[in-house]
C-alpha cells in the first residue's frame, strides 16, 4: 500500500470531526506529523490505536496499517474487525472494497467468502474509486465472479486474454460505471478487438447501442475482423428487436455481412441468407446457402463460430419448412441437433400430430424452457396461466394479444379491447404504425427531440435516447403519460407496462433488475432532484438510480445508520423499501418514503448526514423545495436537514395536501377552502395567492382532488360542489397558483 494512500485516508480522517476531545488531539497531532511530511509510522500507529471512539475513516485506517505492517507487526485479527466496524461507521470509500477482497482470498481468520459478493455489490454502490479498484482486481484474478448465480471469469475468458476479464467482470454486473470503466481499460491496453466484442455482447449491446456500435468500430481500425463485422451487421440489423430506439439499417447491415462473408466468417453467412429470406426473395435464393452450411460447413472458419452458425441455419430451415407445411422435412432438421428450442419445439408438434402424450408434454416443457416463445404460449395455455398469457401480451407477443382481445371481448370490456386492438394492430403491421406516429399531432413537446402525440404515442429521437423496459414499437401507442426524470422521462403504458427513456451519455440507466421490475410493476409516482430519481411502482416498491451520494443508491441511504452493524443487515433495511410503500416525495436534496404503517424513511444528499428513519402518524406526505409535510392530525412540516425544526399548518384532522406538480409549495384543503404554502428562496408564507376572477376560488367551493394523466402529462385536478373539475397549475410570472378548465389544459 503506498504512502499516497496511507495520506489520503488521514485527510479524510481529520475532516471526519463529531469525536471525543482526546481524540481530536490525537488526529491534530498525526496531522501535524504529516504535515512535516515525517514518516514515523510508529507514532501514527500509536495515535491511531488510543483513539478510542472510532470514525469511519480512524477504523479503516487502523484496519490498514496492522494489514500491511505500518510502524510495526500487523495483528491480521484485527483488520476484517475494523473494516467492519468502518462500513458501519459509514465508510464511503475504501472499507467495504477492503472486506470484498479479504472474504474472497479466505486467507484470515473469520473471513467469509461467501461475503466477497455482498461486499462488492456494497463497494461498487459507493462512486467511480471502487470502481476502478474493481477492474483493476478483476485484471488481476481471473476468477472473479460479480455474483454467485453469473459464470465464472474461466468460462469467459482465458487468464492470457486478461482485458476480456474486466471486460466479462463489467458486463456481467449491476454496477453504475462498469461499461464506461471497461471501454476505458481497453482503450489502454492495445489491440484487443475480442474485447470491444464481448464487451457489445454482454453490457453494451441491450443498452447502450451507440457505444457498442463505436466501440467495434474503433476495434476495426486496429484489426480487420470477421467476427467484428458481422456483429456490426447484427447491430444494424437486429438492434429494432432489442429494446432501443434505433431503427434497422438493412443496407449498412449487409454490407457488414458481405466483408465478414469474405473473412470466412459462418455467422454472417448465415445471416446474410437470413436477410435475404426477410426482404422476401425468392427460396432458391438463400435455402441452398443454409443448407451448405449445414452440410458442409465453410472453408477457413473457426470451430464455434461454426456450430453458431449451424445452429441458426437449421432452426430457421425448421421454421421455413414449416411454415409451407412441410413437416417432414421439419422433422428431419430437428433431428440434426435436437437440444435446440426451435428442434424441441419441431418435435412437440409432431408427438402432438401422433397423440403420444407423454412425449408432447415433455417436448413442450423443454422447448418453452429454452425460452421458445411459441411453447412458452402454448405451454401457458395448457396450464391456464392467465398472468403468463397476460405477461407475454404486455411483451408484444402477437397470439397472446388475441387471447386478451377475446377476453376484453368477452367481458365487454371496452377500454381494454381498444387497447389490446390497437396493440395488435401496430405489432401486426409495424412500419404502418411507425407512419401513423411520424404523422400524429403532437400534444406537448417535453424535450428536445421528445414529444407526447395526439395517439396516445412518443416520439423521440434515434440516437440520444436509449429506451429500457419495452420495444421501440410499444412507444408508438397506447402511452398514457410520461413524466420527467433527473435526466430521462419514465413512462407509463395502458396495459400496465412502466419504462424508461434515458439520455446515453450521462448515468441515467436503469438497472436489469430495475427495469424488469418497472416493466412488470409499472410504476404511480415519481420524485426527481438533480441528480437522482425515485419511483414507487404499483406492487409498493421504491426504485432508486443516479448519483449514489445524492440518493440514487437506497442501500446507500442506509450506510452508517447506528443500529446496524453488518451489510446483511443494511441489505434487510433495503428490502424494507421493496414493500409497502404507499407515498414517496422530495425536497431539492432530499427523498422520503411512506410506508403503509406510518414508517418514514428519509435520505439524500450525504454531506448533510446519513438516512434517518421513524414512525409518523401521517398517512400522506409531499414535499416542497426545502420541505416535507405530512398529512395526519393536522398538517406538520419540517425540514429534513434540521427534522427538530417544523411548523404546524393546520390543526383539523381532516385537512388535506394538495400536491401541484412544478409549484414551490402545496395547497391545503379543509372545509373547502383552499390555502396555499409558497416558498421564496426556502421561505414560507400562507397566503391566498388567488386572483379574484378565479371562479373556483370561493369560500366551501371545493370538495375534492385529484391526480391524474391528462394529455400525456400529471395534472392536479380540483373538484367543485357542481362535480365540475378545474386544472390547477402555478403561474410562474405572477407566483400564483392559477385554475383553469380541464380541457384548456
């Protein structure tokens, strides 16, 4: 460990404060010493070891000098005690990455390798310096693994290949900064174009298509490679099918092809065939090139890249013969490699043809695990699992589309065969949807490049968004709103689906797990500061994503919390926020959640202090830019830098917050009557900021709220004694909450 390290733990000790006086002394006078730039490690290990009431950096700093033997012998007893106790205390930086390490190696006493995981996944959460740590590590060892159910580094890369480990070690992790620190770590260490390949393959490519696409470019000035080429080729494309919104390219595609073609790349020549068979040309075209492949392989080809390219040629002469019928000749492809969803599924239907049961159940359930849709379908069918058929018609399946029509149908459901109608309509005739949303009107322009359409559809640009959660199609109608996020919109769909539009070029990503949660769960509020954005989704968890220090981390929020000792009991208070949360608002800094039972869990920018949590009576909260307010015998406000400091709004148990979306302050309704609470520079005031011509501004006029999505957008909606409904919005000009008909809105 070098002496620049040791320096920087100690800076950060003496900005740690909040210790006993005696303590003080003793990092006054270590601070002195390295001042002097004295290098007595002795004296500074004396220091350290009299302090008595540990910072999170004082414990990991000890925890380090008796791990590398400063100013005398090392007790390794004590290191993972220490770093453990630093992570508790807090530790932003080095602790937890530190414990990472120790568990994995297992060389001391009371590590844990089955901790090395939980510890990254902890490390990584806390900013880029982990980060790099990390890749450095993963150059280092080639059986790093990011979390126990991922392959292993030895099934991704061989140890001579060492910048394909950190490329495997980024792609096959959660973590914030891993894709942008990989292609950084390659772009360092020479011509490894198999690395911007892998790299595509397992982070970029679902994701960030756009830097996938440059990363193989750059590789291609270094070395001219088949294998490059043609993934470029399935790029432009097959990229329509992932979920992002770039558009095909089947001419740069094919020129792609053609250049891997002539380096006896396989893949390409099947996929060249492929394109061929899609632009509808005629079978003696391209089926003869599939079956050579087959039969006789290609001259110059490497071995896998080969069976990857059999493997494709022979389920897709299954599917073609198929199609026209001809299940014999079907039959007899599938039988060439039987382990292949398209062959298992060949199979079921012949076993299906000839009534031999046990055959049929067996064929189908291995094809729809080896993730054939069409079986996965049937399957569900077979076993009535109406929520499997309703997930797959959410994801676009076409079958699974018509059985929800019917049922609609069925239940003269109105709204819902009007929805599933128009899903079936744009899956089944895309590029006429894609005509119908560049042609719609649009409602609002949110962005640039980012417009909500009259058809209920978004339309945004190609190449600076990246979409997460559904296919780009699914954009083009049946949206019901989209609201803004730190640096993206989230967006909600009328069959339930959540996603999310992200700017590439900052951390705005989602996760995997997020996104799947999102699109499953879809999501009813939203809180957004600067830097980070929650969102509580339908079934009462919270996601969080953004910068980790300013509360894009939820398990973050929870470090240094003084009841909890131990990451497995960090990572329980975490999946306390996966459940029943029913509000969730924020400050400009801050976030808060409330949960079903009266729990409040507060968190955000880390400088003014670590998570707080406590039991309220309040049974709604929202927040205003220096504020929260919650809602329960009366309305009680306070600030969340200073929670000691609140005002009382009101006294009557029935009064209600009225949340306005954009507005520096909230409305409050009791007995009908409305008062507002507007902030100026974090100063309050009650008023009646109303103008007089106002026509819902009457005393007992009101009687209710409401929030709902209205022209793509959240709206505030009030409801008057006459059942009409007013918008009401804030006039930034004036400082005026202003109202208006619904319809003018």
């Amino acid at each position: 460990m070098s002496l620049s390290r040791v320096c920087l733990l100690v800076v950060m000790l003496l900005a740690s404060g909040s210790v006993l006086a005696t303590d003080a002394d003793y990092i006054e006078e270590i601070g002195q010493l390295f001042a002097q730039g004295s290098n007595d490690q002795a004296r500074i290990r004396t220091l350290l070891e009299r302090i008595e009431n540990h910072t999170a950096s004082s414990a990991a700093t000890l925890a380090l000098y008796h791990q590398k033997s400063f100013g005398g012998a090392g007790d390794m007893s004590q290191v993972i005690p220490l770093y453990a106790q630093s992570v508790a205390l807090g530790s932003r930086t080095t602790a937890a990455l530190e414990l990472a390490f120790l568990h994995r190696e297992g060389e001391l006493q009371g590590s844990d390798p089955s901790q090395f995981a939980n510890y990254l996944f902890l490390s990584a959460q806390l900013g880029h310096t982990s980060a790099q740590r990390l890749a450095a590590y993963a150059l280092a060892k080639t059986d790093f693994v990011a979390h126990d159910d991922e392959p292993s580094i030895e099934q991704l890369a061989t140890p001579r290949k060492m910048p394909s480990t950190a490329v495997s070690a980024y792609g096959l992790s959660d973590f914030p900064y891993s894709p942008r620190m990989a292609v950084y770590l390659l772009s360092t260490q020479g011509d490894h174009q198999k690395d911007y390949l892998a790299l595509c393959e397992q982070a970029y490519f679902p994701h960030l298509p756009d830097q996938c696409e440059r990363g193989l470019r750059t590789s291609l000035v270094r070395v001219k490679d088949g294998e490059v080429y043609n993934r470029l080729g399935e790029y432009y494309a097959s990229v329509a099918r992932q979920a992002t919104s770039v558009s095909p390219d089947m001419r740069q595609a094919e020129q792609f092809y053609q250049q891997a073609v002539r380096r006896s790349n396989p893949v390409a020549v099947v996929n060249l065939a492929l394109v061929a068979a899609d632009a509808g040309k005629p079978p003696e075209e391209w089926v003869p090139t599939l079956q050579k492949v087959i039969d006789e392989g290609v001259a110059g080809s490497d071995e896998q890249p080969l069976v990857t390219a059999r493997q494709r040629a022979i389920e897709a002469l299954i599917r073609f013969y198929r199609q026209h019928d001809n299940n014999s000749i079907a039959h007899y492809y599938a039988g060439l490699d039987p382990t292949l969803p398209e062959s298992l599924y060949q199979l079921y239907l012949v076993a299906d043809e000839e009534w031999r049961t046990y055959e049929m159940n067996q064929y189908l359930a291995q094809s729809a695990a080896a993730g054939h849709e069409e079986a996965i379908y049937r399957d569900a069918e077979n076993r009535r699992d109406d929520k499997l058929i309703a997930t797959l018609a959410v994801n676009g399946y076409a079958p699974a589309i018509k059985s929800r029509l019917e049922s609609a149908k069925w239940q003269s459901n109105s709204a819902s065969v009007e929805v599933w109608q128009t899903d079936l309509s744009c899956v089944e005739d895309k590029l006429r949807c894609m005509t119908n949303a560049s042609e719609a009107d649009t409602v609002n322009t949110m962005a640039s490049n980012v417009a909500y359409l009259a058809n209920a559809g978004l339309r945004f640009s190609d190449r600076r968004w990246v979409l997460q959660g559904i296919q780009h199609w699914q954009t083009l109608v049946n949206v019901e709103g989209v609201i803004a996020t730190h640096c993206g919109y989230l967006g909600l769909r009328a069959t339930g689906q959540g996603f999310a539009l992200s700017e590439s070029d900052k951390a705005c990503l989602l996760d995997k797990e997020q996104v799947k949660r999102l699109s499953q769960h879809g999501f009813n509020q939203v809180a957004a500061i600067d830097d980070a954005t929650i969102a509580l989704l339908n079934n009462g968890q919270v996601i969080a994503w953004g910068d980790p220090f300013r509360g894009g981390s939820l398990l973050e929020s929870l470090i240094g919390y003084p009841s909890y000792a131990s990451l497995s009991e960090y990572r329980r208070k975490h999946d306390e926020l996966q459940q029943d949360v029913i509000e969730i608002a924020n400050t400009h800094d801050h976030f808060v959640a409330l949960k079903d039972d009266g729990t409040l869990w507060q968190w955000g920018l880390m400088q003014f202090g670590i998570s707080q949590r406590w039991v309220s009576s309040y049974r709604n909260v929202v927040g205003t830019p220096f504020w929260f307010c919650g809602e329960g015998d009366g309305i009680t406000c306070w600030q969340p830098r200073h929670r000691d400091n609140t005002i009382t709004l009101s006294t009557d148990p029935n009064a209600r917050l009225v949340p306005v979306l954009g507005a520096p302050g909230v409305l409050l309704l009791s007995n009908g009557e409305l008062v507002a609470w507007i902030e100026a520079r974090g100063q309050r005031s009650i008023q009646h900021p109303f103008e007089r011509q106002d026509t819902v501004y009457n005393q007992r006029q009101v009687t209710d709220f409401e929030t709902i999505w209205h022209k793509g957008m959240k709206k505030t909606v009030l409801v008057v004694n006459n059942g009409a409904r007013v918008w009401v919005w804030f006039d930034e000009e004036t400082r005026q909450f202003r109202f208006s008909a619904l319809d003018d809105a």
